[in-house]
C-alpha cells in the first residue's frame, strides 16, 4: 500500500546532543524546544544532569541552565560517565571535560564499547589532555584539568564527532586550533559555539577556533531530523502512489545528501526553505515517480549521507543498475559494522550485493523476498530499513533488534501506520 501524508520529523539528534553538552560549558539558561526525544539523547541529558546541569521540562521542550564548566563533582573521586549506546555523547564529551579538573571514566553499552576511540583520543592528547583508552576501545579515563594547547587537526576521517571534540577541549585551551577538513562534515558544533558568543572563523576548508567563554541564547529551536525523515521520504520514492512530506525538517547542505541521491534515480523530490537561521529548515515532499535508476555515491557524498547509507542501499535494490557506494569506511564504526551489516541484510532480502574494499555495490532491482527472520544487529538506522523492507513486502518477518529504534525515533512504526492509513 502507498505512503500519504505529512509528519513532523523528531528534533535532530546532532544538533540536540551537541546544545545539551555545549551547556556543560556556557552560562546563562536556554529553552530548548523540538530536543530529540530518543534515547541518545536521554543519555546526553542524563549526563548533563548528573555533572550538576539543570533540566527542566519534559517532552520535546527542555529548559537548560548551564554550567560554565563548573562541574558539580568530587575532584577526588572518580566520575563514571556511562554513555550507553551514544558514540556522539562519549566523542564530544571527551572533548568537554579534558581541560575540566576531575577524574573521568567513560564506559558504555557492549555495542559501544565495541566502536574505537583510539582515533578519538589521539588529537586530545597532541592538546596535552591525559587520556587513555582500553586497547582503543571504552572505557576510557580522562584526568581532567591539565593545560591544553590549540592544534592544527587534518579531519582525514570525515568526522563530525572528531572535529566537535577538537572543538569543544579548544574552547578551554591557551591557543586556537586549526581544523582542516578535506571533505565538509556536519557543522552543528561550530554554528552552536558561534551562537553561544565564542568564535569559530571558517577560510575554505579550515576552521579557526578560538578559546573563549560561552552564553546560552535565551531559546532555540530544533529542526526535524533528516536522517529519521530520509526513511518515509525515501519509502515514498519506492512505493508506487506514494507521497510524503516531512515539516519543519533541517536542510543544512551537509545533512540532505540522500535528497541529492534520489533526485538523480529519478524520484520526485521537491524541497521548500522556510527559515534560514539559526539553522535551514522547512518542507520536504517525496513522490513515485516510476522505477529508480542506479547512481554511483561518491566518496565526497559520505559525509552528508552516512546515516541514510541503509534507507538508500534499500532504494538502490529496487533501482535498476548498479548503485555504487564509494569509500564506506565510516560504517564500519557504527553501531556495530553498519556496512558489513547493510551486505548481510540486503542479502538475506534477495538482494544482488557485495563489497569490495570498502565500495558497497547493490544491483537492481530486486523481488524482495521475505526470510525468516531479519536481524538489525541492534543498529537502529539498519533495523528502520529492515522495517521499511518488511512494509514493502508486506510480510510479518521478524527483526530482531527492532527495539533499538528508541536510540534514534522512538514513534517510527506508529507514524509509519499512519502514513499507511
């Protein structure tokens, strides 16, 4: 059966964990309102609270009183710092807290204790952070308050988190950092350090952070999240009759990449700006537009799609061709292995797909068929894509892990019903 109607994507998880851990560091009270309600972010929020920030609220509005880097902790006991299954939490934070005195142990869920954080530290300590990691991996200790020093960071992964984390421990150095990017990356970290008063000047592909303190604007809106809406824009572009729009989602060019790549299968997207600042956002609508065609996903693309990489792979077994996901090498440090994942998965759906190094190749299109049992590995963007493969099958095969929606949408099936109605 089609997809029709319009929903309102939950607030952005990014852009939420990053003002709930920016207010470890800045001043002043701040109304949050559209804060992502899945789990990560709880996790986020938690931590928050227990360093000694308030929060009040509920829902998807949260007043948040900063800390201004005054950690209401014990110096001289050791602070654990479980980050459960949040990979943005522990990256970040780790940047928040390594000038702040205190003696940290971050730890996490199994999944994320499976995720390195090697490539996580090392820039900390060239700042002059002490910090260690346990064979690469959590749990990692921090003994906060030593001197830091600004750097100059080559961002070679492509990550967001990385350059948050240099972002952020920067803020309480003695010198700016540089920042170079090869490829952009997500820009949250650095529009909300601006917002706050500190200042991150950007010169091509370099950012130049400064150290500096923060305020909390009085209130701020969150966006819609694109990474949870590209799963009902996406299913509409597959669905014949289908169409879908997301509200109030964000259109930053670093986090629509996916619209970018079904646009050139030939679905039928149409994008409306409705607000520009703090953040872009505003309406986005999917329709069929008959069968996709196959693309090839450049490895300068990655950064602004890493998240919808499943939902497309999904899309790129019902597209005729060969669809090439270049330099897929970020996947492997998700939740579990999301590209080996992703493989298995398709696979098991009766899907033409391999890997080579680290190219993912999907050949279409496919008759889906419906094995017994489909397994999420508990990623929770993998199990929304198996979900919206059973829909599309209009099978009853179970998926195990589904429950790890919560991490990210926690009404993803219920609004999926009611697009469906």
């Amino acid at each position: 059966m089609p997809l029709h109607g319009e929903f309102i994507p939950p607030g952005d998880k990014s852009i939420s964990h990053r003002l709930v851990l920016i207010s470890l560091l800045a001043e002043g009270e701040m109304i949050v309102n559209g804060l992502a309600e899945g789990d990560d972010v709880k996790t986020s929020l938690r931590i928050f609270q227990s360093l000694g920030g308030e929060a009040r609220g509920g829902g998807n509005q949260m007043t948040l009183k900063g800390l201004d880097g005054k950690l209401r902790i014990d110096i001289l006991k050791p602070v654990d710092l479980d980050c459960g299954n949040s990979g943005t939490t522990a990256r970040l934070l780790a940047g928040a807290v390594a000038a702040l005195p205190g003696f940290y142990i971050f730890d996490g869920d199994e999944l994320l204790r499976r995720r390195p954080m090697e490539r996580l530290v090392e820039p900390l300590r060239q700042m002059g952070a002490c910090i260690e990691t346990t064979s690469g991996n959590l749990p990692v200790t921090i003994i906060g308050g030593n001197s830091l020093h600004g750097i100059e960071f080559i961002n070679q992964e492509g990550s967001a988190q990385l350059k948050g984390a240099v972002t952020l421990a920067t803020l309480n150095a003695t010198s700016p950092s540089y920042i170079i990017e090869p490829v952009p990356t997500r820009d949250h970290t650095e529009k909300i350090v601006n917002i706050c008063g500190g200042q991150v000047l950007i010169h091509g592909s370099t950012l130049k952070v400064y150290p500096g303190q923060l305020t909390l604007p009085a209130e701020i809106y969150v966006p819609g999240d694109p990474s949870s809406a590209a799963f009902f824009l996406t299913g509409a572009a597959l669905i014949t009759d289908s169409i879908v729009t997301a509200k109030n989602m964000l259109l930053s060019g670093a986090r629509i990449g996916f619209l970018r790549v079904l646009d050139r299968m030939g679905a039928s997207v149409s994008i409306s700006l409705e607000q520009e600042k703090p953040e872009p956002c505003g309406k986005v609508t999917v329709a069929y537009n008959g069968q996709l065609i196959a693309t090839e996903v450049t490895s300068e693309e990655v950064p602004s799609l890493i998240d919808e990489v499943p939902i497309l792979a999904l899309a790129a077994a019902l597209a005729k061709g060969t669809t090439i996901f270049r330099n897929m090498r970020e996947l492997r440090f998700k939740e579990i292995d999301r590209l080996t994942g992703i493989c298995y998965q398709l696979g098991a759906l009766g899907v033409q797909v391999k890997i080579e190094s680290d190219d993912l190749f999907v050949t279409g299109p496919t008759k889906l068929i419906s094995p017994e049992i489909l397994d999420s590995g508990h990623d929770h963007r993998l199990a929304m894509t198996l979900l919206m493969a059973r829909f599309i099958t209009g099978s009853n095969t179970p998926v195990r892990g589904e429950e790890s929606i919560s991490i990210s949408y926690p009404s993803f099936k219920e609004e999926l019903i009611r697009l469906n109605v």
